[in-house]
C-alpha cells in the first residue's frame, strides 16, 4: 500500500489517487492509475523517483500522452506526468536548451521565430520532447535527432548526459526506453524566418488534409515497415473504415485509429490486432507497433508486439 504522506514529505508537486487516464491520452481512453503525480520541476522530479525506487513502487512516465493506448483496467503504478513541471525552454544563440515536457509545437515556433533552421518539418507532430526524443520522433525526411548535441536523462538513478553519437538513434528509436529524458540541447543552422514559416504552413495544411484530426488519435499506430508505407498496406488491405465498438480506422489515414467518442482501449486493441494479422496474411509483412501500450495482460502484449 502506497503511503501518500510518505511521498509528500519528498514531493512538492500535484497528486491525485485514481486519476483516470483518459484525461491524459490523445486517444482518451484508459482506465485509472494507482496514483498519479505531477512535478513541479527537475528537482522534484529526482527526488520523486528516489523515493519510489527505494520504497519499490512502480512507475512510468508520461508527457502528452499522444502515443499511448493505456488499458480500460488502468494502471497499476504510479504515473509521473512531466508536462507541466519541465516546460522550460531558453537559447543561447544558435544553440537551443528544452526540457522534456515542452510541447513539440512550442518548440518548433520557438525555433522559427529566432531563424534557427531544421525543425520546420516536424510542425504538427503532437507530443512532449521527451517522448519525441526517445522514440526520434520525425517526418517528411526530418527527425529530431538530426540536430541534437546531447540528451541529458536520469539513468538508473543519476543523471546522465550522453552525446548524439552515443544515444543510438535510428528510424523511431534510441538508447533511451529505460531512461527518463530530463533536458536536450540542439545547435541549428541559421535559415530565413519566412521561409520556414511558409514551409510550416504548408505542412500543417498537408496533414489537415490527410489525417483525422478532427477526431481524438493517437497518430501513426504502426511504424513504417521497411520498403513500404504502413498506410498504404492498410489501405490495399481494406481495412480503411473497419470499425470495433467505438473505434475506427480511419477512411482519410489507414494507419491512423480513431475514437468516434465512446471507445473503450479494448475496441483500439482489437483494430490493431485485426491490421496486424490481415496485413501479415495478406503481403507477409508484420507491422511493428509505434503506439505503447500500457496496463495491459501480458499475453496481449505478445499479441500484439511478437
């Protein structure tokens, strides 16, 4: 049994017990997490985790909640959300400092507006920085490794600072699934303001026009198989428009999964089985989940991730 005054002595921020995840997902489904914490800054964050560490609770951390399916049971552990305590963001020059609860779209402007090139292209990706960096995050030939200097994390509890060239990024991927992203430093080339504000609308307008959203999502659930377009294998499939209680994949983006307002995570789970064995029976691919699932048996898990 979590004891709360416990946590409050070490803790300064905002704690809630049974908070329903549906709050925070873009999917807005999940069911309530054991206990649900939010920092009020890095400092706090540390301590926090110390203390759940040594007292053997579990926990995950979450930001903007864009790329998870969290399970209609919820969650049991307690969920540290950084959205709010680690929001800062400052420059020096061409080199730009961010904090990992700083929405993606804050910090695309932020760079735009101070003529620093190279992040123009991922305008429109939902989102925290922290998540963005762990998963490298990208899009129309971006990704926002590209110009990273170092991710600074809190790596079995110390803070650690690792360097691009050590960070192991690739398509969707990097060193840092067991870390919790504290800061990141990026140096940019100098670009034309206007420019790359035209570039940004011109992309923003591009996925209005091509994804649903106008509905809550989690955005792409499938990673881009190698060779080929998730989307696309979906579409020949068939499976535009197939719908499960509440949920549906979407008629606009094939690998987007939509909430019509009343699904449940189990109605998303059984869409993302149902692609993954109709694509694989159809052109023998097998579709790699970009979504996470979390609060969910383990042998769905298998299902859905083998």
């Amino acid at each position: 049994m979590v004891d709360i005054n416990d946590i409050r002595m070490e803790f300064r921020g905002h704690i809630a017990v049974g908070e329903p995840m549906s709050k925070y997902t873009s999917l807005r489904v999940g069911g309530p997490a054991d206990l649900y914490l939010e920092p009020l800054d890095k400092e706090d964050l540390i301590r926090l985790v110390h203390h759940l560490e040594a007292q053997g609770i579990k926990y995950i951390v979450i930001g903007n909640g864009s790329n998870l399916l969290v399970s209609d049971e919820g969650i049991r552990a307690a969920v540290i959300n950084l959205e709010k305590g680690l929001s800062k963001l400052w420059a020096d020059d061409t080199t730009v400092f961010v904090e990992a609860g700083v929405m993606m779209a804050r910090y695309v402007d932020f760079c735009i507006q101070r003529g620093l090139g190279g992040m123009e292209m991922l305008a429109g990706i939902p989102g925290t920085m922290g998540g963005a960096i762990v998963m490298n995050a990208g899009a129309y030939g971006g990704e926002i490794s590209n110009h990273i200097v170092d991710v600074e994390v809190l790596r079995q509890g110390r803070v650690v600072r690792v360097k691009r060239e050590d960070a192991g990024f690739a398509y969707r991927r990097s060193n840092f699934a067991s870390d919790i992203v504290l800061h990141a430093q990026f140096k940019f080339p100098r670009a034309e303001r206007s420019e790359m504000m035209k570039r940004r609308r011109e992309l923003l307008l591009k996925r209005g026009e091509s994804q649903p959203l106008d509905l809550p999502n989690s955005g792409s659930v499938f990673k881009n198989p190698e060779g080929s377009f998730a989307a696309k294998l979906i579409d020949e499939a068939g499976l535009k428009g197939q719908q499960i209680g509440g949920a549906k994949i979407s008629e606009k983006h094939g690998n987007f999964i939509v909430n019509l307002g009343n699904a449940k995570a189990a109605d998303i789970l059984e869409l993302v089985k149902l692609v993954r064995k109709t694509v694989a029976q159809r052109f023998n691919v097998k579709l790699d989940l970009e979504v996470k699932l979390i609060g969910f048996p383990e042998s769905a898990y298998k299902e859905v991730c083998a």
